[in-house]
C-alpha cells in the first residue's frame, strides 16, 4: 500500500510542478500584451480609410484640411493650429506621431518597450543627419528638423548653433559624437558621417532583437533584417544610377542584410543591377513596380515600405499577442501620417484634388 | 495517506484550480477588454460577454467539489470513509482524481482567456467578428466539458452519489 502512495504523491508532484512551469510561461508570455494589443486593435480601426484620404483631397484649403480631420484622432493636435500653413500642419502631424510613440512606450511591457525607444532614436539620427546637411549646405537646417525623436532639444540646438565647433559641444557625450568629430577633423566626409550614423542606429536595433527570445527575437530579427535590406538595396540602385563603383558603395552599405549585394555592385547597368535583384526575395516587389522604378526609385523605396508592412501584418496574424501588433500599427501609423504631409503641401501648392489623389498615393 | 486527505484534497484542487484558472483568464480578457473600451467605449459589450467565457470552468470546479463531498458524506451526513480500510482509500482516491480532472482540465480557462483576448481585440477593429471570435472562445470551453463529464462518470460509477 505505501509503495501505491509513494508512486501516486510522485506522479502528483511531477504534474503539478510541470503544469505550474507551462502555466506561468505562457502566463508570462501572453498576459503583458493582452491590453495594449487589444487597445491598439481598437486604435487600427480609427486609421483613415481611402474615401477619408479622398475627402481631405478635395479640401482645396489647408483650413478645410484641418477642420476635415476634426473628427479623427488628429484633433486633439490640430487643436493649435491657427495660421493654417502646411508648416503649421506638417509639424502638428510630426506631433501626433510622437504621440503614437509615446503611448507606445506607455502601455507596452517593459521586456519591449525598449525597441520603440530605439526606433525614436532613429529620428535623432535622421534629425543630426539633416541638420548637418544643411549646415554644410548652409541652408537654414531648422526647416529640417522632425519634431520626434529622444533628444529633440539637443537636435533644436543644433540647427540653432552658429558654427559646427558648436554642434560638437551640443553633441558631447551623446553616442554621436565621436563620429561627428571626425567628420569636422575631415577623416570623413558627409556621406559616410551619414552612413556611420544610421550604421550605429541599425547595429543597436538587431543587437537589441538578437538579445530577444521566441516570437519576440523572430518578430524583431524580421523587421530590422528587412529594414537593413531597404535602405542597402536604395543605396546600391541610387549608386548604380549615379554610374558609382562597387569599391566607393561598399562602405555606403549596412551589415546585417539578408540580401547578398556584392553581384549587384559589380554589374555595369541600372537594368542589370535590377535583374540581379530577380532571384533575391525582394523579386516579386521589383518585378510589380518594375518600369516605374526605372523613372523614380522613390516608387521602389514604397514598394519596400509596404513588403515590410505587409509582412509584419503577416507575423501579427501569426502571433496576436506580440510585438508585432504595435510594431504594424506604428508602420502604418507611419504611413498615413506621410500621406497626409503630401496632401497638406499639395493643397498648399494648389493641385488639382483629382491629381492630389493620384500623387498621395504614389509617395505614401 | 488518509481518505479524509484525498477527498478534502480532490475537493479543493477541482474548486481551486479551475478557479484559479478562471481568476487568470478573466484578467488576460479583462485587460484587453480594458483597452478596446479605452478607445471607444461602444466595445463594452462585446468585449464584456468574450471576458466571461473563462469563468464557467471555476462553476464546473465548484460543482465537482459539492458532488466530491456530497458522495463522501462530509454534506448531509458523517464521513463515509473514516476507516483506513483498502476500500475506503480507493474511494477516497477516486474522488481525488475526479477532482484532479477538473481541476487540470478547467486549467482550460487561462488559454481561453488569451483566445478571448485576441478576439476582444479583432472584434474591436472589426465588430462582424465577434460571432467567430466567441466561437473560438468556446472551443477551449470542450475540454473543461470533457474534464468535468469524466469526473461525473468517476463519482457516479467509482463511488456513488
């Protein structure tokens, strides 16, 4: 009788302790996400649909513009807007945008929040990018600056600083300075300043995916693998293009792609470079927008844009209560706001609403 | 052991586990139920009936533990199995493992809440949804069922009411 009792109080104990492990793992993997996934579902339904964005087309006057986007979730940042230029407009939008991030950052668990963070720093990178230019350029770098990003006071200042000495004191002890050092020390040019910048930003983004487990690691690794193919294989087409060597492209490019570019950098045409794209998995993307490209390359980079969206969308269907679900949001999010900035200027430069129509889809 | 150990212990585990399991459920759904009416507030009701789906399993675990002490005599009447006899401990066990079963099984209720979950979610971006979201809901719900008949097959036949 005592040896039945040993074997059923072990059998217990080892049920229960199995049980306990894949109850609080599934616990703790699914229940941080449960209100800012359903939350941001809720938020998907209020993007703007077509006949929304056909409507603002036809507003004919940035006022109309804005009293058309009353009653969406833009209100609240339109709110301020009183002398209705496109600047006024585009900078409220910039805003809602922050506004996304920000409550992003709030009610996402902490274990992810981090990688909106890093995406927000992206914007700082494109910010001192910019800002640079123009200095360099000498043109007013204010016009510039994104009002988004983890250290906008600083990237303010430096379109205000009278020199570039002065940007090097704005930028002490922040992760850039040291590249922007040996810019003005001109061991660099701006390009490659540009590059180093967005090299860096991309690094701490797969490094911070690669530190991720399970669905989090796959959904992460995806997005910024994809997102390092965009921006190399717009580089190597923009460089192709502009008759550069495969030597003087290679240092433009940013590890961490999935797609092999060395075949595309040594080819002698456009065309070529296009039909060595053809076998990689971007293929099917490029043969869709194919002649266009060949016109605009703009036309490609939101062909890209929309493969990662859609691809996103699909591992959000695939794991529902992930990162994936916000990282969609903010993508599209992403969109739509660049879509009505194309709206904004074209009804300030007076266009037709019928070829506003046709124009905002084309960049957005 | 003792019987008295494994009735009281197959009574609490079917109550406290399909409870506990429903306590779970319910807060993964009620928090993304929590989200969607953040956002509009006319997704209280579809998002109210999918984060109640997970709480029938803690009413199986209760009804186990009334019928698990009603058969050992600790409702409406003395303790049946007493006696340290061969007998009575394969009773009494028999009532622990019908009480495991629905407990173990209405563990059923956490996975449902995240399925509830998800669907508060769809049903919130898309409210033609919500029929298949409660029907997705509900399959969890069939092994909590099949749980719960097991333990009335066990009681009934092992034991007797």
């Amino acid at each position: 009788m005592e040896a039945v009792t040993g074997i059923l109080n072990t059998t217990i104990a080892v049920v229960f302790t199995w049980v306990g492990y894949k109850t609080a793992r599934i616990l703790w993997k699914y229940t941080p996400y449960s209100y800012p996934n359903a939350r941001i579902k809720a938020m998907e339904a209020k993007l703007l649909t077509e006949q929304k964005f056909n409507e603002l087309a036809e507003s004919r006057t940035l006022q109309n513009f804005v009293v058309n986007l009353e009653d969406t979730d833009y209100k609240d940042y339109l709110a301020d807007v009183s002398s209705y230029t496109v600047e006024e407009v585009e900078r409220a939008l910039e805003r809602a945008l922050a506004g996304t991030y920000g409550l992003m950052f709030r009610i996402l668990p902490k274990r992810s929040r981090g990688f909106f963070g890093l995406l927000l720093e992206g914007w700082d990178v494109r910010n001192i990018a910019n800002v640079v230019k123009a200095k360099l350029a000498n043109e007013p770098a204010s016009d510039y600056v994104v009002e988004l990003g983890t250290m906008l006071p600083k990237v303010k200042a430096m379109a205000e600083a009278k020199t570039l000495e002065e940007i090097l004191v704005i930028l002490e002890g922040t992760p850039y300075e040291e590249v922007y050092q040996k810019l003005l020390l001109g061991e660099i040019d701006v390009t490659r300043f540009e590059t180093e910048l967005y090299r860096m930003h991309y690094g701490k983004l797969l490094s911070y995916a690669l530190s991720r487990k399970d669905d989090e690691r796959i959904i992460l690794e995806e997005f910024v693998r994809l997102s390092i193919d965009r921006v190399n294989i717009l580089t190597a087409l923009r460089a192709k293009k502009a008759g550069l060597s495969a030597e003087e492209t290679k240092p433009m490019l940013i590890p961490g792609g999935t797609v092999k570019l060395d075949p595309l950098l040594h080819v002698d045409s456009f065309d070529m470079a296009l039909a060595e794209l053809d076998s990689t998995k971007y293929g099917q993307v490029i043969r869709d927008v194919r002649e266009e490209i060949e016109k605009d390359l703009s036309v490609l980079e939101k062909a890209l844009n929309d493969h990662i969206i859609e691809r996103i969308s699909e591992l959000e269907r695939f794991y529902p209560l992930s990162i994936a679900t916000p990282l969609s949001y903010v993508l599209r999010k992403e969109r739509e706001i660049r879509k009505l900035r194309a709206i904004a200027k074209l009804i300030e430069n007076g266009v037709e609403p019928e070829r506003i129509k046709e124009l905002a889809g084309e960049v957005a | 052991m003792d019987p008295i150990v494994y009735v009281s212990l197959g009574a609490a585990l079917a109550a406290g586990l399909a409870g506990a399991a429903s306590a779970f459920g319910v807060g993964v759904a009620g928090a993304a139920a929590a989200g969607v009416v953040a956002e509009d507030e006319k997704n209280f009701k579809n998002a109210l009936i999918l984060e109640g789906l997970p709480m029938t399993q803690s009413i199986y675990g209760l009804i186990t533990l009334f019928l698990i002490l009603l058969s050992a005599g600790i409702i409406g009447g003395g303790f049946k199995f007493a006696q340290a006899t061969t007998d009575n401990i394969v009773k009494s066990a028999i009532l622990f493992g019908a009480g495991l079963t629905v407990g173990l099984t209405g563990l059923s209720a956490i996975p449902q809440g995240i399925i509830a979950s998800a669907g508060i979610g769809a049903v919130a971006k898309n409210p033609k949804t919500f029929t298949q979201g409660i029907i997705f809901a509900a399959m969890a719900e069939t092994m909590a069922i099949f749980g719960l008949v097991g333990a009335l097959i066990m009681i009934a036949t092992g034991v007797g009411l």
